[in-house]
C-alpha cells in the first residue's frame, strides 16, 4: 500500500517540478517492482486486481491530504511506515526496491523542500490519521 502511496505523490511532484524527471521514472519502476513482490507467485490476473485495489485505496485515504504541501504528505507516509516497521508490521530490506525508490523520492523532495523540520508534528498527527483511514477502507488491521 505504501508503495502505491508513493506512486501518486509521483505524479504530484512530477506536475509541480512541470514534467518528467528520470530519477522520479526510476522511482517509478522501483515502485512497481516493489508492489509486485509480494504477489509474484499468484496467477496474472489476480495480480493486476490487487495492485489496482491497492492504488485505489492510496487515492482515497489520499485525499484528505492533497490540498497540503507534498513534503508533508511524504513524511506523513515516512512516519507511517517507520511506525510499522518499528512495530515489526513490515520489514523493509535496504536493498529493496522499495528502499530504493523511497531514496530517490526523499533526494527529490528535499531539492524541492526545505521545510521538513518544521512538519515533524503535523506529519506525526497525519500518520495516526493515515492509519485510521487505511482501516475504514479495509486495507490495514492493527494486531492485538
């Protein structure tokens, strides 16, 4: 879901900086690679309804988040996936793709932002809403 996440917010840099950028195409790629890692062994078909469910519910658990600044919803996802990772949820190989992409895409956004430090809370407080909104559609359950 991250990944896919991550994707949109592609787009959304790609029409702020006006165009196409090849280290955001590989980011791209790498996201791609790693939506597709966890369904590799399923038939096609079914592979292609996952990854489009999943990019799916990134556009409506987005959507509360696109009128702010793209730094924001960046580290609002970064905040979101260290939570998950801390709480041993995912695990995240620093060789993955999706390691990778998340690289390029934090290179990218802090040529484009200097205001990180200063969306540390309201990134923390945009996390715990992501959270929720991710369990309203279906698409995350916290485990007892």
């Amino acid at each position: 879901m991250a990944a896919a996440i991550i994707m949109i917010m592609k787009k959304e840099l790609e029409r702020d900086l006006g165009g196409e950028s090849p280290d955001l195409n590989k980011a791209h790629g790498l996201l791609q690679e790693a939506m597709n890692e966890p369904v590799s062994n399923l038939p096609p078909d079914r592979v292609g309804k996952i990854i489009r469910r999943a990019k799916r519910g990134a556009v409506i658990v987005l959507k509360e988040n696109f009128e702010r600044p793209l730094a924001l919803q960046y580290l609002i996802i970064a905040h979101f996936v260290m939570d998950m990772a801390e709480r041993g949820f995912i695990c995240i190989g620093a060789d993955s793709p999706f390691a990778k992409a998340w690289d390029i895409m934090a290179e990218v956004l802090t040529a484009v932002s200097d205001e990180f430090d200063a969306m540390t809370d309201d990134a923390a407080a945009g996390a715990i809403k992501l959270g929720e909104a991710l369990r309203r559609e279906g698409l995350f359950h916290e485990l007892a």
